[in-house]
C-alpha cells in the first residue's frame, strides 16, 4: 500500500470565534434589529414553572417562536394564557446562547380580537358544564324573606346604591357588603375571596351569615365583564352553600357566573327585586286573607247557629226531659237504699252462718287432733321392737356369710397340705412350664413361708407362638387366691 499524506491546511482570513462570542454577537444582533416587536400567534405548550415564570409556543400556520413571561409580569397580565388561545403580545426578541436559540421576552399579553375571546369563553362554558357545574338539580331555592342580604359589588358605584334603594323599596332588610374591583387585575380572585369568605362566616357569630348572596356589576365591554367568565369565579359560585343572584352587565349580557349561580337576574336592580317581596303586597295580601277568613267564621257561626234551631224544634222542650230524668232518679234512689239494706241484711245472715260452720269444723279438728296424738304414742313401742328384730336378723346373715366366707378360703387348702409357690414379684406360678432353672420362688404353706429355687427345668415342648396367658374366669364361689 502507498503512503497516505494529509495536505496542509490552506492559509485563511477568517476570523476565529469561540463558541460564547459567537452567541453573544448573535444576541447583540437581533436585540439591535428587534428592540421591541408586536406578534399575533396561537399560544401552544403553555407551562407555568415553579418559580412563576411562564413558558410557552407562539405559533401560527408557518412558523413557531418561543416565549417567555417573568414572574413579575405574569402576575400583571390581564388574561389567564392557556393552550389554544390567540393572543397579541408585546415585548423583545432575544436569544438563549445555553440552547442556540432565540425567544420572545414578552411584557404584555392581549386576546386578538373579540371572536378569539368569545370561542375562549365558549370553550370554557362546555368544559365546566361537562364537570357539572351548571346542572339544574344542583341550584337551591331563594328564601321568602332573608334576614341579611350579602353584596359582592364595587363600593363606589352606583350598583350598590340601586341595590340598597330597591330593597328599601320593597321591604327593607340588613345589607352586608363585601368591597371588591369589579374589572382588571385581581378583579376574579377578589370576587371568588368574597363569596367563598361569606360562606365561611359561622351562623350565629359577631357579623350575621348572609342568607342570599348577590355578585352585581354595571354594564360593560366583553373585555370589561371578564373576570366574571374566569374559571376561579364560577367555582366558587357553584360551591357556595348560600343562594346566590348573579346580577352582572346589563339583561344582554352573558357571563359564565350565571350558569353557575342559583338564579339570573338581568340588572342588580333586578336581583333585589328577587332577593326581598314587596312589603306593601304582603301587607295587602294579609288584609285581604284576614276579611276572607273573618267572612269565612261569620258564615260557619251563622250555618252552626241554623242547624241548633233546626234541632231544637226536633227535640222539644229540655226542661220536660230534665223533670222527667229528675223523678226517675229519685226513685232510683229509694229503691237503691232499699236495695242496699236487704243486701246488707243477707249478708250479716250469710256471716252467722258460716260462724258456726267455722265453730263445728274447728270442734272436729280438734277431735282427730287427739286422736292421731295417742296413735303416735303407741307407735313408739311398736318401732323399737321391729328394729331390734330387724337388727338381730342381720346379725345372724352376717354370721353365716362370715362362716361360708371362711369355707372357701385358700388357707382350708393348705392346712390339707398344699402349698401356693409365687415368683419374686408376688404372682402365683400356676404351671410347671412358667418356671425357668435358677427362677426363685416363694412357697407359703399353712403354718409359713419358704423360699426355694428351682433346679430342673422343665422338658422343652414343641415351639409354639407366645400366647398371652388365658385369665382365670372366676368361679362363683370364690377364688382361692
């Protein structure tokens, strides 16, 4: 093989850069071409780190560009940015030299026109319906006659002042209000603060718990009205354990709170007029029910009246009927006291007699009383001889049992000259083939006992299989063992 040889590298006029001088001439560049820019894109991958700082696409049909939005500025933006939404931005293109790659610095942030922010809206309204936020079986009724009306409205408008001067109006009631801004930044979270801080109020504490909320707000743009369509504000309507009246914008208006609110009124006048009844009705009414009920006994007093006559005269004279009642119970009354005397009478009769009964019966107990004692008396002597004849028998079984007992004892058996041989452990030895050459034995004759030890084995018999010995069936006269 030929030798390989590498050519030298060609002089050049190039300037040579390192990596970070490149992207710092990079960023000086488009930070000089593009001091501040204003984009219209769809906004894509929108997250929210940790920190607060917002990152997110803005794209378009053909081309994408990133963006970034500090802590700072986020918490100052006038919309809430998610996925999808077409928005404008303002702000500084700039270059991230750590990624190679240029972003979007951006201070402010808008919806690109009204039809973005109604689909926004729209979007919204389905997403929250589908969780069930707006369902008709979760609305509660209003009450009759609230106590304490709480208002959630600008302190400084004229809504509150329509608000106070209607239910004056109507039927005056105690107002709580609640201050809060009803348009720009902050303007949702203090309205959603306020409903779910009259919800926390304890019944029966230092500041009365309201028992009908009202959310009221004037007229305004679609941008205006916002912070009633964000998703902070309906949930906290939709969990509000108080009736609550969304009175926002003017009857043609149309924000999300009203789905979720309990009921809709189309101005803030409106919704006192549903909060309280008018007084001045209720008073008619209670007037016109008072005659009603007032005509109403006079006609029942009046027909109760009639129907007395009318049975009067089916009855006839009451102090006839009282004279006659008045006789017959004065002879009831002669005939009860005679009555009472013959029972009395009989009765004393009745006693006498059984007296005597009692007399004769006690007489004859006292008879058989006597009797039975000298019956006893004589038993006496009747008992002691039967058992002293009774014992005496006894005595003469026992001595004849004693003398049979003695009979058929083993000891007659020896004195006739036979002897009883036992091994060592005291068991008789009943054959010759129990025994073994050298086996002790024990003989017991009548008048002793001796030992003894045998010498003579007995002849072997044809091997037969151990048999455990046949016990003794006992004679019925006794063993002699």
């Amino acid at each position: 093989m030929g030798e390989i040889r590498i050519p030298a590298p060609t002089p050049s006029n190039l300037p040579e850069y390192t990596v970070s001088e490149i992207s710092h001439a990079v960023k000086r560049t488009i930070e000089g071409a593009f001091e501040r820019v204003r984009v219209r894109g769809e906004i894509s991958g929108f997250k929210r780190h940790g920190s607060g700082h917002c990152y997110f696409t803005l794209k378009d049909a053909e081309a994408a560009i990133d963006g970034v939005c500090w802590r700072g500025t986020a918490m100052r933006l006038g919309i809430k940015p998610e996925d999808g939404m077409e928005v404008v931005v303002s702000g500084r293109v700039t270059t991230y030299p750590g990624r190679s790659k240029y972003q979007l610095v951006i201070d402010t942030m808008e919806l690109a026109g009204e039809g973005a922010l109604l689909k926004m809206i729209e979007d919204r309204r389905k997403r929250l319906a589908a969780e069930g936020l707006f369902d008709a079986a979760r609305k509660r009724p209003l009450p009759f006659l609230p106590d304490v009306i709480g208002v959630i409205t600008s302190p400084t408008g004229a809504v509150i002042r329509d608000i106070v001067h209607r239910l004056a109006e109507r039927f005056p009631r105690r107002v709580l209000l609640w201050p809060v801004i009803v348009q720009g930044d902050g303007a949702a979270e203090q309205v959603a603060a306020a409903i779910e801080g009259f919800n926390r109020l304890p019944a029966g504490g230092a500041v009365p718990r309201p028992d009908v909320l009202i959310v009221a707000r004037g007229g305004g743009s679609l941008e205006d009205l916002m912070p009633f369509n964000e998703e902070i504000v309906v949930r906290a309507a939709a969990a509000s354990a108080i009736p609550l009246i969304s009175a926002v914008g003017h009857e043609t208006d149309t924000t999300l709170i009203d789905h979720a609110a309990d009921r809709r009124a189309p101005t803030p006048t409106a919704a006192a007029e549903m909060a309280v009844p008018v007084r001045a009705e209720l008073m008619a009414d209670l007037k016109r029910d008072d005659r009603r009920l007032m005509q109403a006994l006079v006609r029942s007093v009046e027909e109760c009246r009639a129907r007395l006559t009318a049975l009067a005269r089916g009855l006839g004279d009451p102090r006839r009927l009282v004279e006659d009642k008045r006789q017959r119970l004065d002879d009831w009354g002669d005939r009860l006291h005679l009555g009472l005397r013959n029972w009395v009478h009989q009765r004393g009769s009745r006693l006498s007699e059984s007296g005597a009964r009692v007399k004769a019966f006690g007489s004859a107990i006292g008879r058989l009383i006597a009797r039975d004692r000298v019956q006893v008396k004589n038993l006496g002597p009747r008992l002691d001889r039967c058992a002293t004849a009774h014992v005496e028998r006894l005595g003469r079984d026992l001595a004849n049992c004693g003398k049979l007992l003695e009979s058929f004892s083993y000891e007659r058996i020896l004195e006739r000259g036979f002897v009883l041989a036992t091994d060592a452990a005291g068991r008789p030895v009943q054959a010759a083939a129990e025994t073994r050459q050298g086996m002790a034995l024990k003989l017991r004759f009548h008048d002793g006992a001796a030992g003894a030890v045998v010498t003579d084995s007995p002849s072997p018999k044809k091997a037969q299989p151990d048999k455990p010995a046949r016990p003794i069936a006992p004679s019925k006269q006794g063993t002699l063992l």
